[in-house]
C-alpha cells in the first residue's frame, strides 16, 4: 500500500475527519453568503392596472327570436362589459 492510497484509506473510513472536512465546506459556504452582501441586489416593486370604461348593454326579452314558445333570452339582460384588472409584481406578503 502507498502512502497515497492509505490518506486515502483514512480519509474514507475515519469520521473525525469527515467531519472536519464538512465543517471546512460550511465555512466556505459561510464566506461566499457574506462575500455575497458586498454585491448590488435588485428588487422589482412595481403594479400593473388596467381600467376599461364599463359598458353595461341590453338585451331585450326575445330578441334572439322564439325556439319552442320560448323567447330567447327569456328575460332582459344587462351585461357588463370592461372592468378593472390590477396585478401587483414584486415581493409578497405572506398569506393570511
């Protein structure tokens, strides 16, 4: 067995020093995190709205024509057409 191949040998089997070479990994980790808040961050708080002027049309009783007796629509109708949509972007708050 060569010098090599018993560090090796130790690296694999010996738990202290498994260990170690975690603990070394998670303190590099910790360094890059704090490296990291030397940086510039972005941040997107912006909304988005759209407003249509509401159109409320009529549809009159049978104006459709008559299928079997019965007029379609069968009552006056009032649709509305348009609406407001509004879609915040950005950071949200947690749910309630």
């Amino acid at each position: 067995m060569t010098l090599q191949e018993a560090v090796q040998l130790t690296l694999k089997r010996n738990h202290n020093i498994r260990i170690a070479g975690y603990t070394v990994e998670e303190k590099r980790q910790a360094k890059e995190v704090a490296k990291s808040a030397y940086f510039p961050s972005i941040r997107n708080d912006s909304s988005f709205v759209h407003v249509t002027d509401t159109e409320l049309i009529q549809i009159r009783s049978g104006s459709f024509g008559v299928v079997g007796g019965t007029s379609i629509p069968p009552v006056n109708a009032i649709i509305n057409q348009g609406g407001k949509t509004l879609r915040p972007a950005g950071p949200r708050s947690p749910s309630r």
